[in-house]
C-alpha cells in the first residue's frame, strides 16, 4: 500500500509569508503527527491529530497550526515565517493506538530567506 | 518533561565488530522506549521498541529502568548498518514521541 505522501517536497519562503504543508496518511490511518527537524534541535514533535482533532501539542509558538480532514489527511501552517523555521517537516501516519509504530513521509524542506 | 539523551554524534567502527549505540532517559512515569533508524536517501523508520523484545536485523535493545537506559546493540556490525539511529521515547498511553539528537553510525569494511 501506500506509504506518507508529503506535499511539497521543497518550499522556499521570505520572512513574513505564510506557508500551508500537506500529508496524506496511509490509507485507514487515523493518527497524524508532525515533527520538525532541524541541524541543531533535531526532531521536536510539533502535533498530533486523531478523527479530525488535535489530540496533543508540543513546544512551539501559536504560529504553527494545523488540521485534520474527514478522509485523515492533514495540513500544517505557519504564519509569519522567521528565518529559524527553515527545517525539515515530517510527517507521521499510525492507527493512533498507544505506542504503536510511526510510518514518516520524506517530508517537506523549508527555506525561509 | 520527559528527555531523551544520545550522547554520541558519531560511532565509527569496522565490520564485524561489536556494536553499542548509547541512549538515556528521564521520564517520572513509565516510558515505551523504541529505536529509530534512516538509511540514506529513506524515510525515518521503526527498527525496534522496547515492547516487543524482538531483535531486528541482529539488533538488540534492553530497557534498563535502574539506570535509565536503553542501549542498543549488535555483536557483529555490517557496513549494510551504516544510518543515522534515533532512540524515542514516549509517554504510556500516548503515541507521539521524543527523539534524541541521533548517533550516526559509520561501518567501515
């Protein structure tokens, strides 16, 4: 089946702008999370979304949001870029079950100039 | 809060060597600890957790609730091993996980 799908694959942004991230999960997955990856803080969990709700949230500023569709698929935004968000975003898929393995995307790379 | 601590960038060793990829954790409660692996060029992938007490790909990985640890470990590497392993840690019941920083591990031939 499958695997993560993760739009786009590379993203360049100014500061200021805004940018919408997509992921379409593996097919009967209900769980998405999403993780950003950067040089110096590795992977930081940003959220999770479960039947279309934000069921945790990690560290990060009210300019990071995201959302779940009825069909699982998920979207990240942030707005008002800074230079600091450039990373790597991933993107998680599971049943959503307690400790039950991840599958990642490749993810979407964002440079904001 | 709970963390995730991988004290080293970088492991280089020869084929055929013994491997031991180092984690430690802080959490109160009772964690699931698993071992992630990413070989060039592929995705972010589950080697093994703690649950499971499976070892995959020859690897192994005992948790240590005394000292806090879950090592990971290999009693002859491959240069088919050569990938960046994150150690993660996730609270009981939840699904979403802290990552350590990663250890690179190089295998020489």
């Amino acid at each position: 089946k499958a695997g993560v799908t993760q739009t786009p694959r590379y993203l360049i942004k100014t500061r200021g702008q805004q940018v919408t991230l997509s992921c379409s999960p593996i097919s009967g997955h209900r769980s998405v999370s999403w993780y950003q990856q950067t040089p110096g803080q590795g992977l930081q969990f940003l959220f999770e979304y479960f039947s279309e709700t934000q069921r945790n949230k990690g560290n990060f500023p009210g300019r990071f949001s995201g959302r779940q569709f009825s069909n699982s698929r998920s979207e990240m935004n942030v707005s008002t870029l800074e230079l600091g968000d450039s990373a790597l975003y991933l993107c998680a898929s599971s049943l959503g079950t307690a400790s039950e393995k991840l599958f990642f995307g490749s993810g979407t790379q964002l440079s904001v100039l | 809060a709970q963390r995730v601590t991988q004290p080293e960038k970088l492991l280089s060793v020869f084929k055929g060597a013994p491997v031991e990829l180092k984690c430690n954790y802080s959490y109160s409660g009772s964690p699931e600890l698993f071992w992630y692996v990413q070989y060039s060029r592929q995705r972010l992938q589950l080697l093994l957790r703690h649950i499971s007490r499976e070892s995959i790909k020859g690897f192994t990985a005992d948790l240590n609730k005394g000292e806090t640890s879950f090592h990971l470990k290999k009693p002859f590497a491959q240069e088919e091993d050569s990938a960046m392993y994150y150690c993660a840690l996730s609270r009981s019941g939840y699904s979403t996980l802290t990552f350590g920083k990663g250890t690179m591990l190089l295998v020489s031939p």
